[in-house]
C-alpha cells in the first residue's frame, strides 16, 4: 500500500525541478535502495519497465550504467557519474542518456542530480533537486513524462521498503 505522497514542483527560472519523499524505513535501508544497483534495479523504472544494471562502481568519480527495458524488449540507456558521495547523507551525480557502451545521446540534456537523505525517528526523507543547463532541457524532460514515471518508480520503492522493513 502506497500511503505517501511524492512532492514535485517546477522552478523554470531557476531550471531546476524539486522531488522530496518520506519513506516509513529507516535511513540506512532507504540509502541502501538508491546505492546497490541489485536493490536499484527492482524499484527505478516505471512498471512495466525494469532497469537492468551493467556495472555500477559506487564511488566518487565512479558510475552507474543502466538501462531501462521496456515490456517489448526495448532499451533506453542511461549512466550516473558520482560526484559526490557522504554516506547516509549525500549523493551529487550527472545523468546522461546514452548507448550501451556509456556515450552521450546528445539528443537528450544533462541532468544534474543532488539527493538529499534525512532521517526523522523511523521516517527518512529522500530531497531530489535535479537541475538543468536550459529551461528548454527541464521541459523537455517534463513533457517525456518524467514526473510520471519517477513517482511511479518512488512508489515501487516504497513497496520494496515495506517488504524490508516489516520482515526485519
């Protein structure tokens, strides 16, 4: 059962959009989520989509290389260049779309991903601020149904979370 609500909002002068979501886990559960690419690749996409890692090298200066693959077999590839890293605190990451082998589509912008991690007794706080080079990139990513398909793929992590959480 999904019982929290995803906040999303759209600040075009600034190009940046805000995501933020508490999840009833605590904080070394939900941080284990976002950095072990097997716990990643059963909540990141979409359903019917499922994200499938290739290698994930979670460090600074590391990457993550997935992609996310359709129900028709189809694949959009993506990667993840870590900046920064404060565990249980702090991810700063670049996200491109790219080919299997990590190339930038520039057909597609560069996101620049901060993610925050807060922990309240037995809530954690996940802060999204994704900002972007041009307003035209923020919107392009809003119109590919961004908003959508990430709070579909936050409420997959909260149903994997409950599954963690309460068999603990």
């Amino acid at each position: 059962m999904i019982n929290k609500e995803t906040v999303f909002s759209k600040d075009l002068q600034n190009k940046k959009l805000t995501i933020v979501r508490a999840f009833d886990a605590p904080l070394p559960l939900v941080w284990n989520a976002w950095t072990d690419p097997a716990i990643l690749d059963q909540w990141w996409a979409p359903l019917p989509w499922r994200a499938e890692t290739k290698t994930m090298d979670f460090r600074e200066g590391g990457f993550r290389l997935y992609n996310m693959k359709g129900p028709d077999g189809e694949k959009s590839w993506n990667k993840e260049i870590f900046n920064t890293i404060e565990p249980q605190k702090l991810i700063v990451n670049d996200a491109i779309f790219c080919d299997e082998e990590g190339h930038r589509n520039h057909d597609f912008p560069v996101m620049y991903w901060h993610k925050q991690f807060s922990q309240t007794g037995d809530e954690t706080t996940v802060n999204v601020e994704i900002t972007f080079d041009r307003e035209e990139d923020l919107e392009k990513i809003v119109k590919m149904g961004f908003r959508e398909g990430f709070s579909m793929g936050l409420d997959n992590l909260e149903r994997y979370l409950s599954t963690q959480f309460y068999a603990s």
